[in-house]
C-alpha cells in the first residue's frame, strides 16, 4: 500500500528557517543544522528500509499560480500568489510503500522528533493519506 | 581579480541567470529587476571578495531569493488594494509540452526574443534587449540613446509590463513563427548596431560602446545559431562595416568618404574574421539580405584603393538584394553602384526615379548623393546647391560639417 505525509508551512515559517524574523523569531544556525541532518537520518532510513518511493519539498508559498476552472473568453484564469502570510499551505511530501496505515503513521510520527525552534514545534503537524492506486480503489 | 575581468563575466551571465529565473518561477518583469540586483551586489562583491565557485548558481539562487521578496511586496501591496493579481492563461499553454528538455544556452535565446516581441515598439525592444540580454544599466543605455535617466527607466518598465500582460510563456517560439521572430531580433541588433556607428544625433559621429555591444550579442546569437545564414551574414556585416571605424573620422572628428580614407587604418582582424564568416555562409541555403549587404562590404574592405573596387561585381549584388528587399536605401546604394559603373548620368536618372519614393525624398543621404553625382558631371552649381539642400536634412553635426565643406569647396 501506497501513502502520502504531508508537511504544512506558511510564508513565515519559510522565512523562519531563511533565517528572516516575521511575526515569528528565525531560525538560528544550530536549529537550521540540527534539521538538515535530522531530514537527511530520515530519509536515509526510509530508503533502507525500501519504503520510500519519492520525497520533494515545495518552494515558498509566493510562488504560486492558482490555475481557476472559471473561464475567462475561454480559456482558464490564473492567480499569482493567492496564499496570505500566514496561512499554512503543503509545504513537502513523502510518499511511502508500506504494509499499513499503521507503520504509515509510525514513520509521520517520528518527523514529530524534528528538532525545531519552540514556537514551530507547537503547532507542527503532518497528515498521512493512502494513495487510491486506481480508479476501483476510489470506487471500492 | 580587475572589475573589468568581473563585468565581462556578469556580461555575459546575465541572460543566462534572467533566463533561469523567468523559466523556473515566470514574472519576466519582477523577475528582471531581481535579476539586475543580483548582477549589482556581484559587480560590487566579486572583486572585493572573489569569484564564487559557480558564478551562475551563485547569481541564480540570488536573484530568485530577491525575486520572492519583491513578490511578497508586490502580493502584500495588492491585497491591500484588494485586487487579486488574475491573468488569463494564453491558449498556447494548454498545448502539449515541448518535444525535448530545453538547454541552457535556449534560456538567452528565449529572452532575447521576448524582449523583440512584436508587441513593442522598435525603440522598446532595443532597450529591453539592451538591458535584459545585454545586462546593461539602465543609466547605461539612457547615456547611450542621450536621453534622461529617468525617461528610459519609464520605457522599460513600460515594455515589461506589456510583455507580462501579453502573457508569452517562456518558451522558443514554435516553427514558423521562429524565423519570424528571429528576423524582429537580427533587425533589433543591426538597429543598435547603427545607432552607434551612424549616430542620428549629437555632437559625436559614432557611439562606439552601442556598437561593440551589438557585435557582442549578434556573437552571441551566431554562437547559439551557428548554421543560420542570416546571423552569420549580420555579424559579418557588423565586423566588416566597423572594421573601416578608425579611418572614417580625421582628427577633429570630421567625416571621411570611404574613397578618401586611409585604408591602412582599417581593423585587418575585423575584415579576416567577417570575410571569413561570409565566404562559409554564402554557398550554405538562400541567401538574405544581411549577408548580401555583407558581401558588399567585404567587397569594399579588400579593394587595395578606392579605384581598384570591383563596382561591377557591387552593382550585381544590390540587384540581387532588391529583388528581395523593398528598400529605398537599398535602391539609393544601386544607383551609386550604377553611377561608378556606366557613369554620373546613369546614376542621376535612377535617382530622378527615387524621388517619388516618399520614404527617401526627404532624406540628407538622396541629396548627398546627387550632389557627388552631379559634381562627377561637372555642374559645379548644382552640386553646391545639392550639398547644402542635405546638410539642411541632417541632424547630425559631423554630416552637416561635410556636406557643408564640400559645398563650400564648390563655390571658391
């Protein structure tokens, strides 16, 4: 079975790791690095394990296109940018090949030991999805 | 490491870093101003501090830092304004993608045809081509064209925002319309190339800095597009044209004909190179008008003197050229070639035939010509008469004081 971790943040979270004070604190150097190679364990593992089968983080949220399904003449209307501040948006993702939702959520949780600056730590979270693998999983 | 070793460097990257940004995140116009920020802290930290490892990383992962910042502002200043920024998706966006992955090297291709898009007007796509491509100031190109800084600040953003509100994706244009536009970017940097060879103002003859910066970028383009007959006949042109530079003005900045200059004065690196670029171009394909023109040139470059030019072999040529190109300079060229072929008076009645021409009547160049030709004949009063009518018509004071010596000459 197939399934997706998803990971939230908003512009300011970004910010925060770029090291950029908002209207939260940045991140100093030593968290910056303690995450990095935290991510990178993480990763490592789930490659070991032989469940990964891909992971990608997403580019700040101002760089966004939100393509409508209202037409306009005809064609498609495109929004830049449509996310505010602080609105929490995907922000990364795993997908992971595993023998069930449980071990799924086991690996999710283990990205709570994140080492991340107080304020961040509070409030993070990630959702775990299975993946519908064909149209008669979504029918089933 | 000297600035100038660094502004070539960034010379050169800056296409290439526009191009990464606009194709990774897309807002040409954000994105260049990003862009030229990045190309300014390198200009001002590179010498002090050294070149990094990856020049082109480096400046790319500035500029796109930058280029979110700007558009933080932007979205923040807009919401405020409680206008959300909508644009709607060209139709060709909807099109399947694009056979094979795109090349850096296209990247500077793709920008140098935005910025020549047709939606702009001539004096637009020089500057955006100048300034996007050419990586130049904006200070820079207002010096160059001599007009107000503030001006030429107010012509490029005008013509960004049109390219980002005719919503061209980054992307080579497709086929036909590929040669198309190619002939809108070779024009643009012949434009630029004249500009600063022939100034059509001020007190200089030649705006040398606007010319190398056309060989520059018409280089570039041949370096990219190798096999077309066209590039390599413009850059021919160029090389084969500046070559005479040295010995077109005397020492008081006086114009010089080219039967009067010292052709041991002529750039002999710049006549070998561009005899060179259009003798391997002619043989190759159809035959357009630049390297036409080019062939003219080289023409005139390896005639030992004035009177050993091979004017039969000139005539020849413009007759080729204006059967592709209905161009009165083109026909103006013709009959001087006529007239050193069959004489004075055969070039006379071509030209009595181009007056009706509304595009050249008004011209100091038609009238500069019928003055050296009715001087040929001997009627020493019309051709005084004729230097001054085209002095009259120019607004260039180099021009005005040739025309005007050589009437003077006519009337001791």
């Amino acid at each position: 079975m197939k399934y997706i971790i998803l990971t939230y943040a908003s512009q300011q979270d970004y910010d925060g790791i770029a090291g950029k004070a908002s209207d939260k604190s940045a991140w100093s150097a030593a968290d910056f690095v303690a995450l990095g190679a935290f991510m990178e364990k993480f990763n490592q593992d789930l490659e070991e394990s032989g469940e990964l089968v891909e992971t990608r983080g997403l580019a700040a949220p101002v760089h966004t296109r939100r393509v409508g399904g209202r037409l306009q003449e005809g064609l498609p209307v495109v929004t830049d940018g449509p996310y505010a501040e602080t609105q929490e948006v995907l922000a990364g993702y795993w997908v992971v090949e595993c023998e069930s939702f449980d071990r799924a959520t086991e690996i999710a949780a283990r990205l709570g030991k994140a080492p991340a600056p107080e304020h961040v730590a509070a409030r993070a979270f990630a959702d775990v999805r299975p993946i519908a693998e064909s149209r008669a999983d979504l029918e089933g | 490491m000297p600035d100038i070793e660094v502004e070539d460097l960034l010379r050169g990257l800056a296409p290439q870093v526009l191009g990464a940004v606009v194709r990774h995140y897309g807002h040409f116009d954000t994105a260049e101003d990003a862009a030229q920020e990045a190309l300014l802290a390198a200009a001002t930290q590179w010498p002090k501090d050294g070149i990094p490892d990856n020049p082109r990383g480096w400046l790319i992962t500035v500029a796109s830092r930058r280029l979110t910042d700007l558009l933080r502002s932007e979205q923040a200043r807009q919401r405020r304004e409680d206008t959300v920024a909508r644009w709607t998706l060209p139709g060709q966006l909807l099109a399947p993608a694009a056979d094979r992955p795109a090349a850096e090297s296209d990247d500077t291709l793709i920008l140098q045809f935005m910025c020549c898009h047709p939606s702009l007007s001539p004096a637009s796509q020089i500057a955006l081509t100048l300034r996007a491509v050419g990586g130049l100031t904006t200070a820079e190109i207002a010096r160059a064209f001599l007009v107000p800084e503030a001006t030429m600040t107010r012509r490029i953003s005008r013509a960004k925002q049109r390219i980002k509100d005719s919503g061209i994706p980054f992307r080579m244009p497709p086929g036909p319309e590929r040669t198309e536009r190619l002939d809108a970017v070779l024009h643009v940097l012949y434009l630029i190339f004249n500009e600063g060879y022939a100034s059509t103002s001020g007190p200089t003859l030649q705006r040398t800095e606007l010319s190398a910066e056309a060989v520059r970028l018409a280089r570039m383009v041949h370096r990219l597009l190798p096999h077309d007959g066209e590039v390599t006949g413009l850059l021919a042109l160029m090389l084969l044209t500046d070559a005479r530079r040295p010995a077109r003005t005397g020492p008081d900045g006086d114009l010089i004909p080219m039967a009067e200059q010292d052709r041991n004065l002529w750039n002999a690196a710049y006549i070998a190179e561009g005899v060179a670029l259009i003798t391997d171009a002619l043989p190759r394909g159809a035959t357009g008008p630049y390297q036409l023109q080019a062939a003219i040139a080289a023409i005139h470059d390896e005639a030992p003197t004035a009177g050993a030019t091979d004017w039969p072999q000139i005539m020849a040529l413009y007759e080729l050229l204006m059967r592709i190109s209905d161009n009165p300079m083109v026909a103006l060229n013709r009959a001087v070639a006529v007239a050193m072929v069959r004489g004075a008076r055969a070039g006379l009645d071509l030209l009595a035939e181009l007056e009706a021409d509304e595009r050249i009547a008004e011209d100091h160049r038609l009238h500069a010509v019928r003055a050296h030709l009715l001087e040929m004949t001997g009627d020493r009063v019309a051709a005084h008469d004729c230097y001054q009518a085209a002095a009259r018509r120019t607004t260039s004071l180099p021009q005005q004081r040739y025309l005007n010596a050589r009437a003077a000459r006519l009337s001791e």
